[in-house]
C-alpha cells in the first residue's frame, strides 16, 4: 500500500489539467471510511447531523449526502459525505475522520441496532476497503465512457448510480472537484491496481494525468469547499465523555495551529455551518446535536464564507526579502503554501487595525495565476471588491519547521465562494 506522490509529472501540469484535459485523484488511502449497517444506521446519522435524512429511502438507494456533524454549541465537528447503499447500509467517508469518530462514539453509547462492521484509518497500517477515484476535467466522460460496461449513467450534481467495469460492479457518483465537472468512482479495492490503469489508458488520448498531492491539497480552493479548521471538540463539557473515548495518540490530541491569528478563546478557532453556507440544507424538522444552537446562529450571523485573493506584488516583496539585508518573511511554499507547517492554519484578516476575519485554506491556484485562500469574515465586509489585510507569517514560533521570519502584511480583496462560478451542475 502506498499513498500518493507529491507530483506524478509537474504540479502546474497537473493543475492545468483539470481545466483543460481531465485528472486522476486517487482518493484510496487518505479518507476515513466508515461502514455502519443495521435497521438504525440511518436513524445515528440523522440524530448527529444537520442534513435531512427523512428522503432516504431504500428503492432510492444508492444516495450520497453532504454530511456536517456538529457539538452541541453548534460548531463543525466534521463534514464528512454519507454514502446511503441500502436501508441498513450506510458509508460515511472523509478527510481525517473527526465526524467518523463522533458517529462511532455515539453508536458505542446510544440505542442503536446497528454496528460498525468495518473501518479503513489512513493513520494505520491495513489497506483500504475500497479504491476510491476522482476522475475531473472536460473529457471525463469520454475517458469513462470507454471503460464503463453498458450506458453511462445521466448524473447530476452529487447524484449517485451503479456501474460496472469489466463486470464487478461499483458506485458512481456525480462530483466536480477543482471547479470542473466530473465523477467520483469506488469499489473493492483489490481493483484498484487494475482499474486505475486502464482509466488512465484510456485517457491517455485525452492527455489524462494523474495528481499529485500537491496540486491535490489546492484542488478546492476555488470551489468554495472550506475544510474546517479544528474539530470543535475541545470545550464542551457534554462532550468529556468523547475526549476521555478517544485514544492519545488520535490526531484530535495532537493537533497543531499556526498562522497569525491567536486567541486564548478555543471557540474563536471552530467554524459554524451558518457561516460555512450549509444553512441552505440545514433541516430543521429534526432533532440533531446542536440543532437550537444552530437555530440562534441562523438568526443571527456574524461571519460568512469569502474567497480572498491575495495582492501579487505583497506576494513578491516577501519573496523579494529573501534578496535583501535584514529580517525575512516567511517563506511561501507553493502551491500548498502552509505544507508541514500545521493542522490547522489561520491568518488574521483586518481592515483598519482590526481583526475582522481568519484566513483559514490557502494555496495557488495556476490556472487563475492567483494565490487565493478561503476564510471568514464579519459580515458587513463580506461585499466582493472589499479590500483587506492579511497579516502573514507566525512571529516567534517554536515550530522547528517554520524558520525566523517578520510577519508580513499583504493586501487582499475579498471575493464569492465560490469563486469559480460556471460550473453547470452547481
């Protein structure tokens, strides 16, 4: 077993290609995947999260759901996908596996008939479950309609399907990473060798290229997708329970923050699904863990979700300053720029003298020939156009992998997020 690299031929290639030819992710061994089965699956997944699950039904199977867990202060545990295969089989996959772990806890301690039957931990030494593909970019369809059995599926936006190659049969999922349009594939892993080869056989026509983790890590910093910065776990007195659960060495107990924003206030650090834009499929029909302190920040907003795109000539002075006498910023590493610097990364955004927001995902992004991060700010300087300042580096820090540095100040202007926005199936 072995997880990608970090470029299978030229990070930019690879970026350019999501837009001009089509890309491989092979999402296989970094996503948790949960595999839950029994007549309540369901019924654990709806109690702990904010979407509505009263449409699943099993003639509908296969289903896929976007998936936001939350504490009961209403903050983003995890936002993970549900995978609905039947009526008592469900997957809930997703990076790190915070919501994953809740879900678990939760079933370990409350009613349900249902039970955990298998669990692929990209911190650990099995191989995955299932193969998992992204397959992007505008001659994704032609590439899989070559190695699919039989019709290709018609579908939308995070629609889901069957399918089969060389007669062993898979899911198919309508997904769009990195601003384009495309599929998401999965299935038993023992394929995973034998599939991958021929997808990318067949694409190679098409000028198909496989991605490298780092193109990877900046592959939604235009779709407005924000993963959330800290599992909201670390306050909660109703969830002490939860943190005496989980192990010592989970990640959740390991966690690092960088960036220049600093509170003593954990909470400053959680995002909220209001903020986030979920608030469009928040159900509010059902009960769920943290469901009246979401009620009060539907109400009342104070952040929402921006792109920020950030000034190119701050961005050459800081690398200019490597040329000159005197103190240096902080290198800017491209084009993941935060790569083995943190778990969780966030900058101050302020606008005259004060903190309004945190930059929280950034990276470049070639075919936009923009550095751009995702983040939030108060509301009244959410507008697009709204100009900002983004205050760069971590002054002081202990961190062995983060050199001496001055902070640096660079200009931003706020932007949508999405900031893509001609994608057709969106």
């Amino acid at each position: 077993m072995s997880a990608y690299q970090e470029e299978y031929t030229n990070w930019i290639e690879e970026q350019r290609a999501w837009r001009e030819s089509c890309i491989l992710m092979d999402q296989s061994y970094h996503l948790a995947n949960y595999y839950i089965e029994g007549p309540d699956a369901v019924e654990l997944n709806a109690d702990l999260g904010i979407n509505r699950f009263d449409d699943l039904e099993p003639d509908d199977a296969p289903r896929a759901k976007q998936h936001p867990v939350c504490s009961p202060e209403g903050y983003i545990i995890g936002d993970p996908i549900l995978f609905y295969l039947g009526e008592e089989e469900v997957v809930v996959t997703g990076n790190r596996g915070h919501a994953q772990k809740w879900i678990h806890y939760n079933l370990e301690n409350g009613d349900y008939d249902a039970s955990l039957t298998d669990v692929y931990d990209p911190y650990g030494d099995t191989p995955p479950i299932d193969f998992r593909f992204e397959i992007q970019g505008p001659h994704a369809r032609s590439i899989l309609e070559e190695v699919i059995d039989g019709p290709f599926p018609e579908l939308s936006f995070f629609g889901m399907d069957e399918i089969s190659i060389e007669g062993v049969d898979l899911y198919m999922l309508g997904h769009g990473m990195a601003s384009v349009p495309g599929y998401e594939i999965f299935g038993p892993y023992e394929h995973h060798e034998e599939f991958k080869n021929l997808i990318l056989g067949a694409g190679e026509e098409y000028g198909i290229r496989e991605l490298g983790s780092k193109a990877y890590k900046t592959a939604t910093l235009t779709t407005g997708w924000l993963p959330p910065g800290l599992p909201a776990i670390y306050d909660s007195e109703e969830m002490q329970g939860y943190r005496e659960w989980l192990d010592a060495d989970c990640i959740e107990a390991n966690w690092s923050l960088g960036g220049s924003f600093t509170s003593e206030d954990i909470t400053d650090f959680y995002l909220d699904p209001v903020e986030l834009g979920y608030d469009r499929f928040i159900d509010m029909e059902h009960d769920f863990v943290g469901k009246d302190a979401i009620a009060a920040k539907m109400d009342d907003p104070e952040r929402t979700k921006v792109t920020f795109v950030w000034n190119p000539d701050d961005i050459a002075d800081v690398y200019a300053s490597l040329f000159r006498e005197g103190a240096s910023h902080k290198f800017i590493k491209m084009p993941d720029i935060y790569q083995q610097w943190d778990l969780g990364h966030f900058d101050e955004i302020r606008r005259d003298g004060s903190v309004v927001g945190v930059s929280i995902f950034s990276g470049y992004d070639y075919n936009q020939r923009e550095m751009l991060s995702l983040g939030v700010v108060d509301r009244e300087y959410g507008e697009p156009g709204t100009e900002v300042t983004l205050v760069w580096g971590e002054e002081g820090s202990e961190k062995p992998s983060v050199e001496r540095h001055e902070a640096a100040e660079i200009r931003a202007t706020v932007a949508p997020a999405p900031y893509v926005t001609d994608r057709e199936d969106l």
